[in-house]
C-alpha cells in the first residue's frame, strides 16, 4: 500500500489549510495531514518532547481532546487524530474497521515508543483492533487509559443500545434534526468549558450528513461487526501486563464499562470525575491530566 506521511518530529510537513471556522484561538494546535491511499487523515502533534500521549476517539472528532491537550502539553507530546471520514478528515465513506485500519497505520508509520495510549467511547474498540491485527503494534505502548469505554465484544443491554444508535430512523432524526451536534456541544457533551466560538467549531465539524453518519455507522459496526470485535479482544490480551487506568464520569458508567475493566485488569488504577457524564476528560480536564501526569511519574 502507498503511505505518504508527514511526521511532525521530522522535516516538511504538508499542513492542510485551516479551516475559517476553526481560528486558532478555539484550536491552538498545528494541523498535519497524511495520505491513506487516498483517503485525506489530519491529525495534531503538539507540546514537548517528553513522554507520548495518543489520544484516540472514533466517531466525533478531535476538538473533545482540546482541554486535555492544554494539560498535558507543557510536559508531555501529545498527538491525536481525525479518522478518515470524521472530523478535520473529510467525508470518505467508512466503518469502524476501516477507522481501526487507520488508526494502525497511523501508529506504525509515525513510529511512536512508550507511548501512554488514551482512549474513549469507540475509540478504545477501534485501537484495541489496531493491536489485535497487528499484535507487533503492542510493543510500543507502555500504559492505557480507558475513559468510558470498552474492548470486548457488545452483549445484552450494550448491543442493544448499539443497534438502536445506529438504526436507520435514529439516523436520520439525529441528521435532520441537527441534535447530535447541538446535544453534545452543551455542558452535558464535551462543551462544560468550551466558550461560544469552541461551542460553534464543534458544531460546524459535525455539520456534514456524510459526518453524522458516520457516527451511526459506528454503532451498528460495533453491534455487528464480529471480525472486529475478536481483533479488540486479541489486543486488550497483547497489552495485558500493561498499566491500565479508567477514567469515568460520576454518571458516565451506565453500561458497567469500568466493572469489564475490573475483570480483564483486577490491578486496574480507577479515576472518577464529579458530575461528569460521557466526556470525562471534557468535564474536568485538569482533574484528568492531573491523575495521568502523576500516574505516570509513579509508575
């Protein structure tokens, strides 16, 4: 397969144009992008040259990583990515394998070591069957952070729930009612600290129906898709003897995500956020980098 990549540690970067509507006041961050035969990636490496932070989320896009980069950056190096067909990376069609293939590659070809891999909601599945395709990919991972979210095959209530996000009527009511993006832009989404400008990038990044439905696709993929179900189960085993830390919020936990994590890691570091909901690492972002800086000073 043809790769073209522009690592940001390295020389010429190919930096997309940015967007009017995201100035750089709402995302302070350069902008790379790399080629996935010919499917557009843009992703954010940013902050110092200390120890990694990956953050990956598959389904929304990247601005809900804003706070916690903000943390983070002064001490860490921080990267995190748009998989092809959401966010800042254009609207190809996909599925969560495809957002899982991506994510693999993204991670062989920039080359990361001790990297602490942070992810959440279908994020955490899509990463997890990066690994399990490619069990190779788990050497260079030191420590995971699981916020809200899971790596195991979907069952009872949970795929339930799945199927209904995903179904073609709830589809189009979230797409022509626009209420995904308004619903998750409030304080009970990402947007508890977002100002009116952050609150209005968030909204305009969803605002495509080739976007939105993405998203759906996302929840019927992680319903149905088996192959990548096995793939995330193969690589939560690969990365078994790493450090594990789960980060929900006070009423974020309703499918039980954090007592699997119990299960498959009983020496499980657990972090709660008060009040917060879905987007723990929106709701207190400081709380969230303050428990992954120390975690990783200690470990």
């Amino acid at each position: 397969m043809n790769i073209h990549i522009n690592d940001s540690r390295n020389a010429a970067l190919h930096t997309p144009p940015r967007p009017d509507w995201l100035p750089e006041p709402v995302w302070p961050f350069d902008l790379h992008e790399l080629d996935l035969d010919g499917r557009r990636l843009v992703y954010t490496d940013t902050g110092g040259d200390g120890p990694v932070v990956l953050m990956v989320h598959v389904g929304l896009w990247s601005l809900l990583w804003k706070g916690l980069i903000t943390e983070l950056a002064p001490r860490f190096r921080c990267v995190t990515l748009d998989v092809p067909g959401s966010g800042l990376s254009g609207t190809a069609p996909a599925s969560l394998a495809a957002a899982s293939d991506a994510i693999g590659r993204f991670i062989d070809h920039l080359g990361l070591h001790d990297v602490t891999l942070v992810v959440h909601d279908t994020g955490g599945w899509a990463a997890m069957a990066a690994i399990g395709d490619n069990c190779s990919r788990s050497e260079g991972i030191s420590k995971v952070v699981a916020v809200n979210t899971f790596g195991w095959r979907p069952r009872g209530v949970l795929r339930l729930a799945l199927r209904i996000m995903g179904s073609a009527v709830m589809r189009e009511l979230m797409v022509w009612t626009g209420f995904m993006a308004w619903g998750s832009a409030t304080r009970f989404g990402v947007g508890r600290h977002f100002d009116r400008p952050t609150r209005r990038a968030w909204r305009r990044g969803l605002r495509s129906h080739a976007r939105r439905r993405f998203l759906h696709r996302m929840f019927t993929d992680a319903a149905n898709d088996g192959a990548v179900s096995l793939a995330a189960e193969r690589g939560i085993e690969a990365l078994a003897d790493r450090p594990t830390m789960t980060v929900f919020g006070q009423f974020g936990d309703y499918f039980f995500f954090r007592r699997g994590w119990r299960r498959i890691r009983p020496a499980v570091i657990e972090v709660t956020v008060p009040w917060g909901v879905h987007f723990p690492q929106s709701d207190n972002p400081a709380l969230v980098a303050g428990a992954i800086s120390d975690w990783h000073r200690g470990a």
